[in-house]
C-alpha cells in the first residue's frame, strides 16, 4: 500500500487530460477554493467541502440542452468524460440519491450526458478546513484519496475504472495498512449526534407536530438569497426557457437552476401562487429534505454537508433550524 504527496498527484492528474475532462480543487487568489482546471489555481486537495456543490459538474447551474437549427434540432452533448476529484464522503451520498433521482420514471439525458463514464474521486480522511478527520466514503465513488495527516493521502480504489486509474499513479512511499485501518477505525467512531437530531426533526415533521408559528421565526430571519438551495448538492429544481444565441443566430433552450425560496416559485400561469408566503417557503425547503422525500423515496434528502449553515448569512441552515426546532417544541 502506497502513500502519495499532492505533487505527485498532481502529475498523476495532468496525465489524464488528454482523455478527460479533469476537475480537481484549486485554490483562488483570494484564499477560497473552488472546483476547476489543473492551471485555473493550485491544488489544494484538503480542506474539507468544497463551498460549491461538486454535484453541479452533472447538472450545472445553467446549460443549453438543446439548439433550434434551421429544419433541425440538436441535443447538447458531453465530448469528454468527466474525472472529479474532491467530493467529500457526505457528497458521495448526496451523488448517490441524484443517481437516482434523475433516472427514477424518466432518464434526465442532460444530466447523464455528463454523468456516464465520469470518474469521482472522494478526498477523506485527515483533511478538514482545520485538519480534523472526516467521515470515510467506503465505496460510493471510483476511488477515495484518504488523507493521512501529513499532506499524503493513501488512493483506495472501488470500481473497475478506479482500480485501473490507481494503478498508473507514480511514485509515493509504502505505508503499512494498519495505518489506513486505524484511520477507518476512528472515522466508525466519529460523532452521529446530527443525523439522530435530523431523524427526530423528520419524524416531528412528518407527524405534524411543528407548529405554523416555528416557520413564522424563521422566516422572518430568512432574506431569500437562495444560498442555501444553490449550493446544496441535492436541490435539483431548475426553469427552462429558449433564448436567442447572440453568437450563432440559432435559438437555444437552456436549463437555469431555480429556489423554493423565490416567491415566483410556484406562480402559476393565472397569477395565482400556492406558496405565496415566505413562511410556506421556508417550510418547504426544510419539509422536502426531511419528510417529503422520506414519503416519497423513503430517505432523508439532508446528507448533513454543512454547505447551506455555512453559506447562510441569518444561521437557518437546516442544522441550524433543527436545533431550534427541538427547542422549539421541547424535544
């Protein structure tokens, strides 16, 4: 079993453009990180999640789908196949509801496009925004770089693609397995307090034992940024609309991520909105994660990332809801 420096991954990443579309975490000039190119800023694979949700590499913020050609039509299509490097185990889950999710009822095509033949590689291990250890994927990605502390990470490879990419990294030292056994065996240990609050908060919402006046404080707190909804990695909402294309003449139809949070949400076309309150908006963005879901595809949709507490500039992530919420009606 090997170790590896980011130098030497960062050569093993460079190798692979030639046949991929590489996406790894890079630092920006103004300290924060960001997914990107190998030469859009410097590698900086620790650092815990990344403040964007790695997710929107499938299903982008805005993309054309389609182009109205003169007497044809074409479909968007992805030319290279995507390795993403940077999810965090959390991350893994929430790509792993969004699988199924855009290929439950109706293949999304736009959204496959990108996601076949994509490798994901999931940074865990002893490598958070203050070097504390983070949870473990085990399996839900191609291959895993688990940090050991020291600015070496140990690859663990999943599937057939993983195993092969694994295989052509360059240098790095032996490391014994007992190190990377303990690692897993502390990450076993790490803390479940959040998810065992987010299931009592479900199990209150879904038995309808949250008062409308909760969502009243908190909506009142709420300036509807949409912050939290962007970067969530399991939001999946979008509008579409055609637009002209300045450069080529030819009319595109183009998918643009959309918010609950918006009041134009759910206005229909006679002027009549059924989430015309902030407060029924609020709720819902809460009620979806944790009880519409559950309803409907038996899961919690919140994989507790932390994107949307941190990002939230009145502290109403939804950890940050669910502890008042418990206080609220004092469970």
């Amino acid at each position: 079993m090997k170790a590896y420096t980011e130098n030497e991954l960062h050569t093993f990443f460079k190798s692979l453009t030639a046949d991929y579309s590489v996406q790894v975490p890079v630092k920006l000039h103004d300290g924060t990180r960001t997914l990107g190119e190998l030469d859009s800023g410097d590698l900086t694979l620790a650092g815990g999640a990344l403040p964007m949700r790695p997710t929107s590499v499938f299903a982008p913020y805005q993309e054309v789908v389609l182009t109205f050609k003169e007497k044809k039509t074409e479909t968007t299509k992805e030319t290279w196949p995507i390795f993403v490097v940077g999810f965090t185990a959390e991350d893994a889950d929430c790509l792993e509801y969004i699988d199924k999710f855009y290929s439950k009822n109706y293949v999304d095509f736009p959204y496959f496009n990108k996601r076949q033949n994509a490798v994901v590689v999931c940074v865990t291990g002893k490598c958070g925004a203050a070097g504390e250890l983070l949870k473990i994927a085990n399996g839900k990605c191609d291959f895993e770089l688990i940090a050991l502390g020291n600015g070496e990470y140990i690859p663990v490879a999943y599937s057939d693609p993983g195993k092969n990419l694994v295989a052509k990294i360059s240098g790095g030292k032996e490391v014994s397995s007992d190190t990377l056994d303990k690692l897993k065996s502390a990450a076993e240990k790490l803390s479940q307090e959040d998810t065992e609050m987010l299931q009592k908060v479900s199990a209150l919402i879904l038995a309808n034992k949250v008062p409308d006046e909760f969502w009243q404080t908190i909506s009142d707190r709420c300036i509807s940024c949409t912050a939290c909804t962007l970067c969530c990695p399991t939001c999946t909402c979008f509008d579409v609309f055609d637009r002209k294309s300045l450069l080529h003449k030819n009319i595109e139809r183009v998918r643009l991520r959309d918010s609950c949070l918006l009041d134009g949400f759910m206005r229909e076309a006679s002027g009549h909105n059924p989430m015309a309150k902030e407060s029924q908006r609020t709720r819902r963005r809460i009620h979806h994660k944790l009880a519409a879901d559950v309803k409907r595809n038996g899961v919690i949709t919140c994989f507790l990332c932390g994107r949307c507490d941190k990002v939230c500039p009145s502290n109403i992530g939804i950890k940050s809801v669910c502890r008042e919420l418990l206080k609220y009606v004092g469970a």
